[in-house]
C-alpha cells in the first residue's frame, strides 16, 4: 500500500508450501478457488459461493481449515476497525458506514464456526483429516455487505472496490495457519498462491476492471456475467464503476489497462503505468501474470496492491498519482510475485517496493525524480519524526522487525517501513555497488516467485554476493542504527 506522503514525493517463513506462478510448473500442488458472486446495487451486497480445493502441501495431516473473513472488519463496533481517526473523514464520505461478511453455509465439512478476536477468522472442521498432497473440496456461500467507504473493500463514490471480497485461506507458517486481524496500519494479509476462476454478474452498463484475465462474458435482461482466471496468485480483486474509460497498451505479451474516471492526462498515467512494468521486468525477473490493471478508485490512502490489480487513489495530483502507480506495481514482484510476512515484517515488501520505485525513476529521468532527491526526502521526514536526541536516549522504537500491532500510529510506521526502507536499501547498494546489489535482488525475486519469503531469505541472497550484509541489517531491524 502506499499511503499519502505526498511532501516526500514532491520534494524530490519459510515456505510451506509449492505454489504455482510463472517460477513453478506443477498444477496439481496448489489450491485452487472457484467463485461466482452476484452485485446487487441497490442493495450495496455481493452474494456468492466460493468453491476451494484445499491442496495439503505441509508434512502433516490437517483437520481444520481456516479462512480470513476480512469483510467483517467493517462491522459496526469491530475491535479492529479499519480505518484510523485520522483517515476517518477521508475515508467516510457521506458520514460514517458499515458492512459485513456474513456466512451461510458451508458443505462438505463436519461442522464449522465464526471465530477469531473479532469474529474474523471461518473454521471448518472437516469430515475426515487430510493428508500430505492429498486435497479436500468445500463450498462456501456468504453476503458481504460493503460499508460507503473509500477502502480496500466498499463502495465509493464512482466505483465499488472488490478487495478481500471473499473468505480466503489463511497462509501457513511453521506453526499453522495465520489468522490475521484487521489493523489499520499497514497491510493486515498473510496468504499463499492459489489459482482462481472468477465469474461476477453485475449490471450490464458496469465495466470490471480484475486480476484475472477475462475469458468469457455472457448478457442477458439488464445484466452480464464476466468470467476471469489467474494462476499463481495470492488473493485476488476487483472494481467496478458504471462510469469508467479505459485505456490499454500491450507490453511484451501483457495488456496493461489503465481504468480512469478523471484524469486530465491519462495517456501519461498509462505511460508509467506500461514502463514501469516493462522496467521491473527487466530488472527483477518476467512478470507472472497476463494482464496488468491499473485503477483509478476511490481510496482513503496513496494506493493499493493486489496481483495484477491496482488501486490508485482519485484526486492525487499528477506527480503523487505518476509516484503511486510505479509504486503500486513495483508491489507485484513485492507482494504479489514475492510474498513476505507483512504483520512481522513490513518493510521486506514496502521498503523494497519504495527502493524499487526509487530505481525506476532514477533510470527514467524524465519523470522529474531523482535517487538523491528520494533519498534526501525519506532521511529528512524520518529524522523529523524520530529525532536525534529521541534516537540517542532510547525514546524512540526505531525496530524495523516488530508487528502491526506494534506502531503506534500511522506516521511511526510510515516512517519505519518506508522512510528507513528507502535507506536501508539505499546503504545496502553503496555498500556492494550496483552490479551485486541488483543480482541479490534478482536471485531473491528467482528463489522466492510464489512462495512468502522470509527476511532471512532475502538477506541471505546479499550474502551470497561475498560481502557480510548481516550486520547492517541487524542494526536497522532491531533499530540500532542512529539515521
């Protein structure tokens, strides 16, 4: 996600399990999603079912399935609500809303429960254990009801995001499944690749912008069915609006598709949109997916990541929305390609992402950004929030390895995960030049496409280089290093 610093940009687990993606060829170890939802708008409710083969790919048997119900964050009076004070009125448009996601049924299963520490997490006792590679089939109907809000998942004033719209597997750890709450700062999602079909009926006068790619589209009495697919994803998004114009250009294989409502230079939007990912690919390592979609929607931050699906907030001005869209799509080798255990360790995915961005831009100068100018932003908002007396007398948790939960507010992890990202990484590549630092991030994307990555995983591509690395990461995540 990338949330609105727009100073800062003006003034410049290992893994459990074998997914599929573009970096893993075998079809049959992966989960996989099927999900048919229907958009009532004058309701403001999506119904559905989610049909979910479960692959077992850990070493033992499992009885239990869990799944993140990340639609009841909206609930009224949740314990995690997912939006701060200080985004309350950016994110509440026509006054304060709410929604759920409610479950009706689930068959194949011996039982099942809403749980979790606010009525978040799904568990489904199955029939009988499954076992090392073996699979199960369960189908899920449920209601979310989107809340009016400018978010990840509601509708806003042009457009209804279809983020986390449906329950989802929680990701495995060495420990089990990972149930994640919903807290407002920073991405609250833990989730293994799978593979999806998606159908959605919506009015027909509705254009779809989605992960997947569209493979078939039917209509019939005021309404049309899309149907998409996508492999060797993590989660998987839509948005839709009655009033969008679309504009795509094909780089090396991929439709990237810009989706607009206004935007007073969209062919620029779309430009950045097409180069960066061009760039990215060349850089890091071929992008997965067969589409690229880029949409602008209403969102209470900057952006918003999903695999092939970003979310670029309304209303930016044109260097923060050029920023944004680079940033949103250096996060599908960062999230989406490469995952990362975002509630432990958030910077692994947003300071490479924002460094990445800085790479862009310093390699496209026409933009008007530069490496120093970056850098020289992200070094002096930092200092300015922790300042040198602070740092000195221990005042301030700079600790870049600690949980979501942890933060204290949105500026403090602003300022850990992207400020110190940017010079962290920023450190990393003058201390083993450019030629090592770019091939450690090339070996680790190579390593870790389709996988959640640990933080040992990525520093232990720079090792490989010759150089020891360990302890200038040390000092940053556990926050010793004086900025």
């Amino acid at each position: 996600m990338k949330k609105f610093i727009s100073a800062v940009l003006l003034v410049c687990a290992i893994c459990f399990c074998v997914t599929v993606s573009a970096c893993t060829k075998d079809e049959n170890k992966i989960t996989s999603y099927e999900i048919f939802c229907i958009y009532d708008e004058d309701a403001g409710k999506l119904t559905g079912t989610v049909t979910v083969d479960y692959y077992n790919c850990t070493d033992t048997e499992i009885s239990d399935l869990k799944f993140n119900l990340y639609g009841n964050a909206f609930r009224k009076d949740a314990a995690y609500p997912p939006v701060s004070s200080t985004y309350k009125a950016r994110a509440y448009y026509a006054g304060e809303s709410f929604g759920a996601m409610s479950v009706e049924n689930v068959e194949n299963c011996a039982g099942w429960d809403i749980a979790g520490e606010d009525e978040n997490i799904l568990v489904v006792n199955l029939l009988t254990p499954i076992y090392p590679e073996d699979n199960v089939v369960l189908t899920i109907s449920y209601t979310l009801t989107l809340a009016k809000v400018n978010h990840r998942t509601g509708i806003t004033a042009n457009t209804v995001n279809l983020g986390n719209f449906y329950p989802i597997l929680c990701g495995r750890n060495t420990e089990g499944f990972v149930e994640c709450n919903y807290y407002y700062c920073g991405d609250p999602f833990y989730s293994d690749c799978a593979n999806y079909k998606v159908t959605v009926d919506i009015p027909e006068n509705y254009v779809c912008a989605s992960s997947g790619k569209l493979t078939g589209e039917t209509r019939t009495e005021g309404r049309k069915e899309c149907s998409y697919a996508l492999n060797g994803a993590r989660d998987f998004a839509l948005v839709l609006s009655d009033k969008f114009e679309v504009l795509t250009e094909n780089v090396d294989g991929v439709d990237v598709s810009y989706y607009y409502v206004k935007d007073a230079a969209p062919q620029n939007s779309l430009a950045a949109a097409a180069e960066s990912l061009k760039y990215f690919s060349d850089t890091f390592g071929k992008y997965a997916y067969p589409t690229l979609s880029v949409v602008q929607t209403g969102f209470c931050y900057g952006g918003m990541e999903y695999p092939a699906l970003t979310m670029i907030a309304e209303g930016l001005d044109a260097d923060n929305n050029i920023y944004t869209i680079v940033h949103e799509n250096a996060h599908q080798w960062w999230y989406a390609m490469v995952g990362s255990d975002q509630m432990n360790d958030a910077w692994q995915d947003e300071g490479l992402t924002e460094y990445s961005t800085l790479a862009f831009f310093e390699n496209h100068s026409a933009y008007g950004f530069t490496r120093k100018g970056i850098v020289n932003s992200a070094t002096s908002y930092y200092r300015a929030f922790f300042t040198v007396f602070s740092q000195l007398n221990d005042v301030a948790d700079t600790r870049m390895h600690r949980h979501l939960s942890e933060y204290s507010s949105e500026l403090e992890y602003n300022n850990v995960t992207y400020n110190k990202g940017i010079i962290l990484f920023d450190m990393l590549r003058t201390t083993l030049g450019d030629e090592k630092f770019f091939n450690g991030l090339r070996q680790y994307f190579s390593e870790n496409c389709g996988k959640i990555a640990t933080a040992e995983d990525l520093i232990g591509c720079f090792i490989k280089s010759g150089t020891n690395v360990e302890g200038l990461f040390a000092s940053f995540l556990e926050g010793k290093i004086l900025i």
